[in-house]
C-alpha cells in the first residue's frame, strides 16, 4: 500500500461487467424487496404459530413456553437459540475446553438481545424482532448489490431463491446470528464497491463479531479492495479502512484471553460438540455412520441435502470468478468450504450455504431467461422454506 491520493478504478474485468438492463424492464427498487420480505415473514409466523398450535412440539427441542399463548413466538427459539437467550442475560459464564459452553458462541448478537431486551422486555423476544430486522436489511442491500451488475429479471429471481431458500427461516424469526452477519457482510461488500473502505470495514466488524468464521470476510474484502484497484501497488492506504473488519473477531479474542486465558477459546470450545479437527472431522466419517441410521425418508431427505448444498455453492464458484471477480469467489470458497471442512457430518451447512449470496446471484442469472425452470425452482423453494418453517417452529434440528 501507498500513500496517496486514491487512484481511479480499474475498468471492471468484461466477465465481471454489470449487465445492462433491458429497455423495457424497470429497475428494481429496494424498497420493493422489503415488501416481499415482509410478505413472506407474515406467511411463516403464520405457519410457525399453527405448527406449533396444532401439532406441539414433535421434535427432540422440547422447550418449555417461553411466550404463555404465544405460539409464533415459542416457534423461533430453538436450539442455539437458547444458548444465546442465556448468554444475553448472564454474559459468558464458563470456559472449559472439551465441553459445550457459552464461548462458542460469537457475542454481537447476544449483546444485540441485550440492549433490544431492555426495551422489548427479555431478550429472546428481542432476538426475534433483531432476525427480522436484519432479514429485512438483508433483501434490499442484496438487491441494491445486484442491481449495479444484473438486469432486473436476473436481480428479482436472484432475491427470489435467497428469500425463498428452504433454509432461510434464519432471516424470518429464528433466534440464531445469520441474519445480522448476512446483512453485514452484503453492507460490508457495498460499501467497498461505492469506494467507502473505512465505513465498510467498520460494518464488517459486526459481521466478524457474530459467527467464528467471520475472519472470512477481511480476506475476502482485502482481495476485491487489490482486484478493483488493479494490483497491490495500486491500492491506496485509505483502503486500508477495510482491515477494521477484524476488530469484531479481533476484540472477542483479547475477551477470551483476558476472561479465561485462551485467545482462542472459541475454537476450542468446539470440541464440545464433537467437532474438533482431525481426519475424522475431514473426511465425515461420522456422516457414513449417520446415514445408515436413518430410516425415515424426511431424514434422508434432510440429512442429504445439506452435502448436496455444499457441493452446490462450491460447484458455482468458478462461475462466481468469472461474473464477479475473486473477492466474491474467494468469500464463497472460503466460507462454505472451511465450514464444510469443520463439521463432522456436513450437519448444518445448508444455513452456512445461506451467507454465500454471491451464488444466489449467479444462480438467479442462470435461471432468469428460463421462465418455466425459474417458476419451478422457486415455486419448489418456496415449498421448501414453509415446510422447513414448520418443522423447525415445533422443535426438529434440520441445520
């Protein structure tokens, strides 16, 4: 990096070029988006709320009634959201290696729960309006991102398979970080592309603060900072603004050393969850054993999706490269497949499949001139989203 005045642009790479708008297509607007996502949140408390009413609780999360008559509610605490609930209210209690414990757990949005708590009354009613805030300033910052490179028709149904991915109830209601580092890390990356490199370093910091893998996202923006500047000797040291990104993970490391003696408790805490790193957690031997286990078809269904996803969003990053340049493809690589390499049964990817929206993007280009496959594949999305919605609100783990 130099010192000196910012040096113009590169001209984008002609694969990497936006596309133009067709003449007689409207731009879309982003306030648009919000409506949608609106739309489809009112649709899933509703399915939430008469799962749970109708059928209880049939899953293996039998939580008590955290909101008494409330069954829209009761529905998004599942899980990890109960691990966030009690963080929120005593903070970080515990450290011990080897066993399941609170530090596994990035603190963003926790303290989120905390101060929106104040105001709502508990936290875990503040997680849920926090989800569906941040899901809501996801969809128009993920449009306004597609509209500088897609034609409109390629924008809406890019929007349409990430609003509408079956996994996508953690943007709605659920009480678990996605939402917040999905909105952050989509801000993060406008930000860079509108030349405003501190401000989006800064928003990256949030994003670093809310999931373990959050240090993802500060190489990936240091590559688009090099790449749009056209090489390391171009970059200017105001763009250096984009390394504040690593304060969130950064501040969260000197708490554990400080708190509990170990920088890294957060990783380590991991092997509570049998999910320690080793050639058993590499090659998912456990995921061999669980498949033969199985011997409900939903099960099946489920439990193979989520390898199935994985190899997707990795399948597509080439395709990512090519339209959109090695910041975002580097993003996608990076967080989808360090991921799928910690995990002992590719268990949970799906949602961790739900960040690269990159792939959203390249995906909805694909299908935007095949109107019918378009039709079916969200149509099928759709479909798919509901009866994830249902099953999550009365207590199954599905990722």
């Amino acid at each position: 990096m130099r010192d000196t005045a910012p040096a113009p642009l590169a001209p984008p790479l002609t694969s990497a070029s936006p596309v133009a708008p067709v003449a007689s297509e409207r731009r879309p607007e982003p306030w648009r988006s919000v409506a949608v996502f609106v739309t489809v949140a009112a649709v899933l408390f509703v399915v939430a709320g008469l799962s749970v009413a109708h059928f209880g609780y049939t899953g293996t999360d039998l939580v008590d009634e955290r909101f008494p008559n409330r069954p829209w509610f009761n529905a998004w605490v599942h899980w990890d959201g109960r691990w966030y609930g009690d963080i929120a209210e005593r903070g970080y209690w515990d450290y011990q290696p080897d066993v399941q414990g609170p530090v596994a757990f990035f603190p963003a949005y926790p303290l989120l729960m905390r101060i929106v708590g104040a105001v709502l009354g508990g936290p875990l009613l503040a997680g849920i309006f926090i989800t569906v805030g941040a899901g809501a300033a996801a969809a128009p910052l993920f449009l306004t991102w597609l509209r500088q490179r897609f034609s409109p028709a390629a924008a809406w149904t890019a929007l349409g398979l990430f609003l509408l991915y079956p996994f996508a109830y953690y943007l709605y209601g659920a009480v678990y970080a996605d939402a917040v580092f999905i909105a952050a890390a989509i801000g993060s990356f406008l930000l860079v592309e509108r030349d405003k490199p501190v401000l989006a370093g800064l928003v990256g910091a949030l994003a670093t603060a809310a999931r373990p893998l959050g240090f993802v996202l500060v190489v990936a923006l240091v590559v688009l900072v090099v790449e749009r500047r056209g090489g390391l000797r171009s970059v200017p040291w105001r763009d250096a603004g984009v390394l504040l990104a690593a304060a969130g993970i950064g501040a969260f490391a000197l708490y554990c050393w400080s708190r509990f003696g170990s920088p890294l408790a957060f990783v380590e805490a991991q092997k509570g969850w049998d999910q320690d790193p080793g050639p058993a957690t590499w090659f998912k031997l456990q995921f061999f054993e669980d498949v033969r286990d199985f011997r409900s078809p939903l099960a099946w269904v489920v439990f193979v999706s989520h390898p199935v996803l994985t190899a997707a969003a990795l399948a597509l990053v080439p395709l990512v490269v090519r339209r959109l340049g090695w910041g975002y493809g580097v993003f996608v690589l990076a967080s989808v497949g360090l991921a799928a390499l910690s995990t002992k049964n590719f268990f949970g990817m799906s949602r961790y499949v739900l960040a690269a929206f990159p792939c959203f993007a390249v995906a909805g280009e694909w299908l935007a001139s095949r109107v019918r496959l378009r039709a079916a594949a969200l149509a099928a999305s759709g479909a798919g989203l509901v009866a994830a919605t249902s099953f999550f609100a009365r207590g199954h783990y599905l990722s």
